[in-house]
C-alpha cells in the first residue's frame, strides 16, 4: 500500500549511507580549500558551492513540551526532562529571524497553545476578565475578577516550546509560532537576535518557471542527521497532494533528490541555490525515500507569509507597514507565451504587468496590464527598472517591493508593446 506522508514521525531505521557528506557532530558550511575542487566536476562544484552558501540559513526545527513549574526548557539539550512533539527542518527568509517551516512540524505546539488560549477565552471571556474589560461589567466582585483574571493568565502561558539550531550552534534558540497557514502546510517562526546583527537567509526563486528534468538540491535533518544534502531533478510539475488541513495544495513540485522523515520544512533548491519549493511529503511504501517527494511551491508560500511578516513587524512596531503598488505580474512564462502570440521579439526586457487593481497606487499614474479586444489579448505595461536599476525577473520585482514602506516614493521606467519608455513616480499606499 503506498503512504502518503508527512515527513516529521519519529522512527527506527537502519540507514545505509554510500557518501557521507558531512560529520554529524560539529559540522559546519566552511568553503572547501581550491585544491579539493580541482578534481571535481562542474556539477559536483555546483553542489559543494550551495551546500556552502546556503547551509548556513538552513535550521533544524523541534518543539517540546515545558516541563510542570517552568517557563522554560533546557536549550542546550531540550530532550531532558521534556516530551517531544516532532522535528523537522525551516529555513530563514529575513536576516531579523523569520523561518519558514512547515506546519504540520509544529502542529502538535501550536495546537497545545492554542488550546490553552481558547480555554481561557471560553471560561473568563476578555469581555470579562480581560486587562481592558467593558466597564458595564466593573461591578463584578473583586475577588471574583481577580480569580477569574489569574487563572485566565495561567491557561494562556505556553505548553510547548519550539526550538531551532542554525548552522553549527550547540545550543538551541526559542522560536516563536508567528502564524501558520495549515492549507499550504506552512508556518513562520521568529527567533530574536543581538541588535545590530543580523543573520543569512536564503534567497528565494520562482517556482513558476521550473522545468522538468532541470536539477535541484534539498538541505534538511533527515532522521535528525542536520545539514544533509541531496541531489536530483524536477520529476514533474502541478501535482495536486493532500494537505495536513485536508484540502489540495495545487502546482507541486514532484521530485526524485531524496527526502525522508526529518526534511520536511526544508528547502528545495534550484542549481543557483534559490529557494523553489518547501519539502512537504513523500510518497512510499515503507515510510522512507522511495524517489518519489513533493515540495509546495515557493511562489504560493511567499505571497502568503510576506503578509504575516510584514504584519508582525508592524504590530511590533518594527516597521511601517508594507507599501502597495496595487499590480499583478505575470511569469516569464506567461510573458514569452503572450509575446510570441503578438509576433514580437521574445527577448523583451522587463517584467509584464498582468493586471492593475482599481484606484491603486498604479492605477493612478496610468499603469496598464493585460487587457481584452474580443477574443485577443492585449498586452499592456512592463517594468523594465525601478530606481534605474534594470529588472528581468519576478523574483527581482518581488524581493524588492518586500523592502518598501507605505507612503515611500518609487520611480520606475515602464515600456509598452511598442517599445515606447517612460518614467513615472508614485507613492505607495
């Protein structure tokens, strides 16, 4: 019988191992000395050059539960004295501490909390016993309040602790659940660091633009061996797979590098070590890699949490909120196909705009996307440089606009199905 499943359960195995990458104990992402690439291949370079570049914003993700009387777990070695919940891999995204992983690693922690909030909420209503309760209610009893108040703050302290280690630490580092989006099978977690530092991240791809058969490379905990590295190709695309919320996650990525318990919230890479996809799931017949593992894809998950993100900066007063041009992009994709129908030079710089939402940021200075003329399509817009630094690429427009504030003004130089530029200046809402 084949087992679709998530690759977080605990399990004995005997694994047979034919290279070993790496030691499991102190290893670390130091750059080979030269002599040792010599003998190497241009795909072996490959391989050593990202596991080098990236293992080090590759983290290994567990939770546990906090042991009766304390607030916290031992972080050097969490397993003394608390019940783990589950283990995976995560990755971070932005230098201040945000890691993406997916939910169903830390499902059973989040679920523990979650419980303890809502059972404080359902027994002593805020409404009630909350810090800023209505005043309607201010004749309610001292002592009664004062009760209710005291055991709502108890029901509401954590249950469960998720930890992270990142690149060669010893020692853990206490992560907090930002949100999750069960549908997608992901989660964002943020670690607190010194002021001033900050840390690697991992830069993110497109997943729209996969081919199969192109390679990829996946970095994860495999069995709690951190820091593996495996090797394969995009075996197929738009796969449908059942979530951990029981829904179909659309446009999976299906491939052969091999994954197994322990990857899962690990990235998939592509050969320029960018992030393409979140490991998520494996299908066998034994519980192990079988040559058959799924990703979710990249540009579903970053359209996602960029949104948690920016709002937790924001509820912490990190930063303003995210700017808003108001506009959607359409894949390269997309782009060649649309460009090729209209007989023009597939070469077309830029980034098409598919779509501009009504009394935007874009709207209001004359931006146009894609349009309809019967049964033609019309081809608007593209951004072919903000700032007067060129763009070619979704990733780039992306990454970029993830840095802007509302209210910041940007300039960028646009390019119509003729050839025709301009610049133009908005503030972002």
């Amino acid at each position: 019988m084949l087992v679709c499943m998530p690759l977080r359960r605990a399990m004995k195995a005997t694994i047979y191992l034919s290279f070993v990458f790496h030691l499991c104990n102190g290893f670390s992402f130091k750059a080979p000395a030269s002599s040792l690439l010599d003998g190497l291949s241009a795909d072996e370079r490959t391989n050593v050059k990202i596991y080098q570049t990236t293992g080090p914003a590759v983290a290994y993700v567990t939770s546990v539960v906090i042991p009766r009387g304390k607030s916290t777990v031992n972080v050097t070695d969490p397993s003394k004295g608390s019940m783990g919940l589950g283990s995976g891999s995560g990755f971070l995204v932005e230098d201040d501490g945000y890691i993406i992983t997916n939910y169903h690693v830390i499902q059973r922690a989040w679920r523990m909390n979650a419980m303890g909030r809502e059972l404080g909420e359902a027994l002593f209503p805020s409404f009630l016993y909350g810090e800023d309760a209505s005043s309607q209610f201010s004749n309610l009893p001292k002592t009664i309040k004062s009760f209710g108040m005291k055991t709502r703050n108890r029901l509401d302290r954590p249950r469960a602790q998720v930890l992270v280690r990142i690149n060669s630490s010893t020692e853990y580092t206490q992560a907090d659940i930002v949100d999750v989006i069960p549908e997608l099978d992901a989660a964002v977690l943020k670690i607190s660091i010194p002021a001033g530092s900050s840390l690697n991240v991992l830069p993110l791809g497109s997943s729209s633009d996969l081919l199969v058969g192109q390679s990829v490379v996946a970095i994860g905990n495999p069995f709690g061996l951190e820091g593996s590295l495996t090797t394969g190709i995009v075996s197929a695309l738009n796969r449908e797979v059942t979530g951990i919320a029981g829904n179909q996650i659309r446009n999976c990525i299906q491939t052969d590098a091999a994954i197994n318990p322990g990857n899962s919230g690990g990235p998939l890479l592509d050969s320029q070590g960018k992030v393409i996809g979140i490991n998520t799931m494996i299908i066998s017949t034994s519980g192990s890699n079988a040559g058959i593992g799924f990703a979710v894809p990249i540009d579903t998950v970053r359209a996602a949490t960029n949104g948690i993100i920016s709002t937790h900066r924001v509820a912490n007063n990190v930063r303003p909120a995210q700017g808003l041009l108001g506009i959607g992009l359409c894949s390269t994709k997309m782009k060649e196909s649309l460009v090729m129908a209209a007989g023009k030079d597939i070469e077309f710089p830029g980034v098409l705009i598919s779509s501009v939402k009504v009394g935007s940021a874009a709207d209001l200075i004359g931006m146009k996307g894609l349009g309809l003329n019967g049964d033609e399509v019309t081809i608007g817009d593209r951004i072919v440089a903000i700032g007067g630094s060129y763009v070619n690429g979704l990733d780039e427009i992306t990454d970029d606009f993830q840095r802007r504030v509302a209210g910041e003004v940007v300039n960028l130089t646009l390019e119509d199905m003729d050839g025709k530029r301009r610049i133009v200046e908005t503030r972002l809402a």
